[in-house]
C-alpha cells in the first residue's frame, strides 16, 4: 500500500465521506489501490506522494483545468495577483473587468455576479430567478451541485436524479418542507417538459438546464423551453459550468442560438482556481439586490484574476477545435481497440467531455479492473475522460496503446468465466454511497 493510501485510511478517520467531492473519491476508481492523493501536476502528468508519475487520462481535476494542470500563463498571473495582496477591505478592480469581458461573449447578458463554486452559482442564480419570477417551483434537468433547492428534488422519490449524472444522492438534512420545490425532466425530452409545464403551469417559476452534456440538443428541445418560458414569464437558467468554454470561447448555448435569462460559469473558466459566475439580462438580475446574496471569500483577487487569464488566454489558442481533436482521437480509438479485442462498449458523449461502458452483465467490474490495469501502465484512467490543452499525440498515442493491452486481457478475463478473480481489491463505488 502507497503513502497515499495510508493517508486516505487516516482521512477517513478525520474527514467524513473522505473527501470534499465525491467524484475525488478513490473507491469511485479504484478501492485500497487508487494513489489518492497528489504532490506535484504539471500538464497533463501527475505525481503522487510516492514519487510515481502518472498520465491523467480520466477528469482532469473534475473538468477544472481545459488548459492543463498549474498552466503558465494563468498561475503567473495569480502569482501576481498574490504578491499585491490577494484580499483586502476594497474590492479587487478585475471583478469589473471580468463583469465586462463576459458580457462582451455573451452580448444578450448586460450584469454579472460572481462566486467561487459551481453548485453555490447555481443556487446563487436559482434564488434570483425564483425572487424575479415570485414562483417557487423549478423544473430541471442535469446536475447542478449539492445544495437543497436541487437536492429536494430526491424527497419525492429518491430516484428522482439517478438519470442526471449521480445516482443514490442522499436528501438527509434538506428540509421536508421543500418537496415538490424541484422536479426533472429528461434533456431533449420535449414532451415530458411540456406534461410538467400542463400540471404546474401557474406555479413554475424557473428552468434549469445544462446547455449541453451527452447529446447535442434537439432544435425543436431549445425552442420549446425558450418559447414557452418566455410566455409563461418564467427565468431561464443555462448552466455552463461543465460544458462552458469547451466547444467554443464562451457558453456552449452560444452555438445553439439559444438565449437564456441567467448563464452559469465555474469550473472552466479559472483553470483549477475557484471562480464562478453568473450572468444575465439586467431586468433579472438587478433582482439581486432584493435579496441578500453576499460572502467574504467572493471579493478575493485570485477569483477573477485566474478567470481573466484563462479566458484571454483561450480567445488567442485554438482550445476547443484541439479539446475536439483530442477528445474524438481517444472515443475513435475507444471503439477500435475494443472492436480489435471483442470488448463490448457503448461509446458517448462530446468530443471534449467523452465517456464509455461495457456491455457486460457486470459492468462495475469491468470498470475496476481497467482501473487497475492502466494504472499499472501509468495512467490515471475510468472509463470517462475529459480532454485538455494540455493532452498532445503522444499522450493520445501511448494512452490508446494501453487501452489496447487492458482490452485484450479484459477479453481473456471475460472468457475465463470470472472476470473478477482479477481484481486486487474492491469493485469501484458507482454513485453516492456511505463509506464504511
Ligand atoms: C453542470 C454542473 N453544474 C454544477 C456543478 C457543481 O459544481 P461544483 O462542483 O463546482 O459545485 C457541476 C459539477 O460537476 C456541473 O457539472
């Protein structure tokens, strides 16, 4: 067992779940096995406490660094920024100019709020919409975060956002009062929007939705949701905090003609340091000074200063052309190598934000043991993977090699009957669970 299993085992004693985010979690990878924890990333090559380095084949700081980890240009800046006092009783000037250069990406925004967190943007941008809309009822569909206006959603059944990225999340704790607050529906699913628009009609009063995650979204999806929240007076909330700045220098709606009330931005936009923001037309949210939305650790330098840098820096590079290029390298070669093999997997996802699964009665252990076997080749790998700028051929290259060897053993396995004899420790964990 390495230093940072050994670390982990005692953080669990200290630590409640672990972890601060479930998907850092090493049993979401690879129980008693997984390196845990890191001393030193640089690119895309990560290095754990035990010296040994890795390829970072999987999420790349949960979908934070699209430029690659500790990037030149964005941490010069905040070296910068700490060095002339990152927090002080006046505010940081740059808030300003973030405020203003979002809005010149998104011309249809004319204000903008800023956070540190993806889920508190979210919870940020639902509060100002239900205090606009003076309705408490949001329907939504994907994943926004942990926070209780979301999190209601499972009181009714707790079933309620397995189909929205993570399943078993635990309502404990969110007030019972909230049930029927919150309620999702499926993306592109324009037909189950509509049902819910025709029982709640007069009571919604905001819609949430990613602009993009698997799929690419149906026309008739967009304009459905745009036309009739715009008839119906009810907010409309397009969360970018995944899918931002990956498929082009901005929000992915921008692409899809598709023009929200509020949009939300995080993780791609600071490149590994906390910011998030959120924006909007003025008449929506100059509600905000209603209602008392306020924190200390909003006004910090870092914030928008790793923003700023990360964004000018992805005007002048071409990021999403090479997050594609990358991302379709590594899907093509998904199917090939698996085809080559006789790996059943189903393949999907964007370009940029790619993943796969085996077609297997056991899928779970299939997972763990790719685990495994790349992580003895070097790579920190599951069967998703999150492109960056920092990804080149090579890496590309020697990852799908890989890929090739672990399929052609996983085919062995499967063939022997007991695919799980293999396994040096527990199956992966599939979704929320309490750690034991
Ligand atoms: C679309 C979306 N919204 C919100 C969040 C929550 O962001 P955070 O983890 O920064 O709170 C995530 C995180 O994965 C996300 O993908």
């Amino acid at each position: 067992m390495g230093k940072g299993q050994r670390l982990y085992k005692k953080a669990k004693q200290l630590i409640p779940g672990g972890t601060q985010l479930l998907s850092k979690r090493p049993e979401m990878f690879l129980p008693d096995l997984w390196p845990a924890y890191y001393s030193r990333a640089k690119g895309c090559e990560v290095w754990d406490l035990d010296g040994n380095k890795f390829i970072d084949m999987s999420y790349m700081g949960i979908g934070s660094c699209i430029l690659g980890y500790a990037d030149h240009d964005v941490d010069g800046a905040v070296k910068d920024a700490v060095d002339k006092g990152s927090m002080s009783t006046l505010n940081a000037p740059e808030e300003v100019e973030l405020a203003s250069l979002l809005i010149q990406i998104h011309p249809w925004a004319e204000m903008a709020r800023f956070s540190r967190t993806g889920g508190e943007a979210m919870s940020i941008a639902v509060r100002i919409a239900r205090a606009k809309a003076g309705k408490d009822l949001v329907l939504f569909c994907g994943y926004h975060g942990w926070h209780d206006w979301y999190l209601s959603a499972n009181l009714s059944s707790n079933k309620a956002l397995d189909g929205h990225l993570l399943p078993g999340l635990n309502p404990a704790g969110v007030p019972r009062a909230l049930r029927g607050t919150a309620m999702p529906f499926a993306y592109n699913d324009t037909e189950g929007f509509l049902r819910l628009i025709k029982s709640y009609k007069s009571k919604v009063g905001v819609v949430v939705l990613e602009s993009i995650r698997n799929h690419y979204p149906d026309k008739e999806f967009i304009a459905t949701i745009r036309k009739v929240t715009r008839d119906l007076h009810i907010v409309l909330i397009v969360d970018e905090v995944s899918a931002g700045f990956r498929l082009n220098k901005g929000g992915a709606h921008l692409l899809f003609d598709f023009t929200p009330d509020i949009a939300v931005f995080a993780k791609g936009m600071s490149n590994g340091f906390p910011m998030a923001a959120i924006i909007g037309k003025k008449e929506v949210m100059d509600v905000a000074q209603k209602t008392f939305i306020s924190s200390t650790y909003w006004t910090d330098r870092v914030g928008p200063v790793a923003a700023l840098a990360t964004i000018k820096k992805i005007m002048k590079i071409d990021l999403s052309q090479h997050l594609a290029y990358i991302g379709k390298k590594v899907q093509i070669g998904w199917e090939d190598k698996a085809t080559r093999y006789g790996v059943p997997i189903e393949v999907g996802g964007i370009y940029p934000l790619g993943h796969f699964s085996f077609k297997h009665p056991e899928p779970l252990v299939l997972k763990t043991l790719f685990t495994q076997s790349m992580l003895e080749k070097g790579f920190l790998a599951t069967t998703a993977f999150y492109a960056s700028f920092a990804h080149k051929d090579k890496d590309v290259n020697d990852y799908l090699e890989a890929v090739g060897d672990c399929f052609r053993f996983t085919a062995q396995a499967v063939k022997s009957g007991n695919p799980k004899r293999y396994l040096k420790g527990p199956l992966c964990h599939s979704g929320f669970k309490r750690l034991t």
